[in-house]
C-alpha cells in the first residue's frame, strides 16, 4: 500500500502547455478533471507515526503520570479537534468547491488522514487505558465507575463507526483517485460517508470530553 | 458536504463496471461490521468489571459469534468470482501489518499489566480477530471498486 503512485493519463503531476484554444482541464471542458500524482501513504510520515508509538509504548512501560496524561490528553484534543473541524468546518467548504479543486484538496489531505487518524486513536486509547489503570479509576470499586463504563461504550459506538464506516471510504477515495478515469460520482459519495461519520464522531467526542473532564475534576 | 454530481463535468460520473458489478457481491461490510461490534461489546464488558471476579460468560459467547462472522466473511470473499484479487491482497497484506502492530501495543499493555490469564485469553483472543476483521473490511471496500484488471 505504501508508494503507490502510478502515472496515469489524467494525472497532472507537472502541468504540460496547453495547447492555442484548449480549455484549461477540468473548467467545464470533457472529460475527468487532472488528477494530481500521490501517494495513498505518504511515506515521510511513518517515521512520525513509528516515533509516535515507540513514545506510547515507553510511556506505558515506564508508568509515567506525566507521559500517559500527555499521550492521553494530547491525542484526545487533537482527534476531538479534528473531527469536529472536518465534519463541522471543512466538509461545508469542500461541497462548495469546484470538482477539480476537490480532487486536488483530496489528493492532498486524505493521505495525511491516513496516517494521522489511527495514530491519534492508538495515541488516546491506549495512554487512556493505562492511565486509568494507573490511578485506579478503571476498579469497579471507583465512585464514578458508571460514567467511566458510559464512555467506554461512546468509545466503543465511535471505533465502529470510524473503522467501518469512515477509514474504509477514505481508502477507497484514494484508490478511486488513482484510476485512469476516476469516477467523481462514486468520489463524492465516498466522501460524504467520510465527513460525516467524522462529523458524528466529532459530535460523540463532545460526550467523551464531558464526562472526562467531570471525572478529573472529581 | 452537497454531492458532487451537481458540478461533475461531463464523463466524470456516468456508471462504470465497478458500478454494474456491485450487485453479485455478498454483503460482506454489514458482517464485518457486526464482528466489530461483537468484539467491542465484548471488550466493554470485560473492561466493566475490571477489579472483581469477573463473569465471562457473555463476552465468550460474543466472541464465538464474532469467530463465526469472520470465518463466514471469509468465505463468502473466497466465493467472489469476478473480483480485483491483486488490489484486495496488496491491500489486506499492509492492512494486516499495520492492525497487528496496532493490537500487539495492546496485547503487550494487556500482559505488561498482569491481567489474569483467563480475562488475556480473551482480550488476545479479541485482538486477533479485531486485526483480521479490520483489515478485510478496508481491502474489500477498496478491491469492490477497481477494475478486474488493477494491480
């Protein structure tokens, strides 16, 4: 899955002259607007996402309040933030693009998504998971244990919609984009699923924080 | 987000092969879907008790439906006849690698906690159908859509 750039017809990785009279692509004119060449994983952030996880594992082995806080904090701030953006901010902005602009945005952010979102996920998860163990907060002997169980299951609601629902169609856009001839209905559609199970996440990220922070300030 | 029919310019929306095969595939998605939400609920429950005696026996039932809908999945993949089989195997061999990294993190939380033997048998047991399901969804939701040809 890494690398897989492949040149295609309608892929306009440097612009060539437009020929006297020719429409510039995608401006109306016949056809698939220019498809910019890309990566489905971009392979320079691997060794982010890889150092990202080394970080998670010492936090966790090494039992440091202040690393899994940070793990946990950090990640959840940051996949919160993002969903609410894309659902809430970019989805809106990019129905009102041109198709050839969304075609560019989409070649150019659904990669990074790719990796950024998991990352965040495990970041969250599993610093939260320990963290909990660590101050004792996941005994069911804990007063707030009930609210702690509510948020497992909105975490629970959240992975299922998230891993079957938004990361399949954000792979398949990318594939899709990768076609000689991509099909735009199909893209659009396939984007829609993505901003709005990310919007819903987003939304249900909302509760998560809610009850996390009634818990840290108990 | 409004659709993106609307605004398509010309030949870039019309129906393809991909679009007139869909209808001989098995319902794969909904089953890997409910395998997910097996494997959650099953996790959400043993999490719950964490610090008694806890009761297994629901979450080893949600485990076996989850064993069965992920050897089903299997097979009804397996049956597909006309299908982009390079793209699915590329797909589902990186999927595999990344889910496994993924689970392994928890799997070494798991012991790395001393979590009683009968609960880790469950939680690996969890993990590893978990990293085969997630993957056979994005590799299927992906090879669905290319030509038969695509590598």
């Amino acid at each position: 899955m890494t690398d897989t750039a492949v040149d295609t017809p309608v892929q306009a990785d440097a612009p060539s002259a437009p020929e006297p009279g020719a429409e510039p692509p995608g401006a109306g004119g016949h056809g698939p607007p220019p498809v910019p060449n890309f990566n489905i994983v971009p392979v320079r952030g691997l060794p982010i996402v890889a150092a990202v996880l080394i970080g998670l594992v010492v936090a966790i082995a090494s039992n440091n309040l202040w690393a899994l806080t940070f793990f946990h904090v950090a990640g959840g701030g940051l996949w919160t933030s993002l969903d609410l953006f894309l659902g809430l901010v970019l989805g809106p902005i990019m129905g009102a693009m041109s198709v050839p602009a969304r075609v560019e945005f989409t070649t150019r952010f659904m990669p990074k998504m790719l990796l950024i979102m998991p990352t965040l996920v495990a970041m969250t998860l599993g610093a939260g998971f320990q963290l909990a163990r660590h101050l004792g907060n996941l005994d069911v002997a804990y007063p707030h244990h009930g609210w702690l169980v509510a948020s497992y299951i909105i975490v629970g609601v959240m992975a299922v919609i998230a891993l079957g629902l938004l990361e399949p169609a954000n792979l398949a856009v990318l594939f899709e984009l990768k076609k000689p001839k991509p099909n735009g209905e199909r893209i659009g559609r396939l984007m829609k699923v993505f901003i709005y199970t990310a919007g819903i996440t987003g939304l249900m990220q909302i509760a998560t924080i809610l009850i996390m922070t009634f818990l840290a300030s108990r | 987000m409004s659709t993106a029919t609307d605004t398509l310019p010309p030949g870039f929306g019309e129906p393809d092969a991909e679009d007139l095969r869909q209808a001989d595939l098995p319902p794969v998605m909904p089953i890997a879907i409910a395998t997910l939400i097996a494997v959650v609920a099953s996790g959400i429950i043993i999490a719950a008790q964490y610090g008694r005696a806890a009761n297994l026996t629901v979450p080893r039932v949600l485990l076996g439906v989850a064993l069965l809908l992920v050897l089903f999945n299997a097979v009804q993949i397996w049956r597909i006849k006309q299908f982009a089989w390079p793209v699915f195997y590329r797909v589902l061999g990186w999927a595999l690698l990344a889910y496994a990294v993924i689970a392994g993190i928890l799997v070494f939380v798991f012991v790395y906690d001393h979590t009683p033997a009968r609960m880790l048998v469950l939680f690996v047991g969890m993990l590893v159908l978990f990293a085969i399901d997630v993957p056979l969804m994005l590799s299927y939701s992906v090879a669905r859509w290319q030509p038969l040809d695509a590598r």
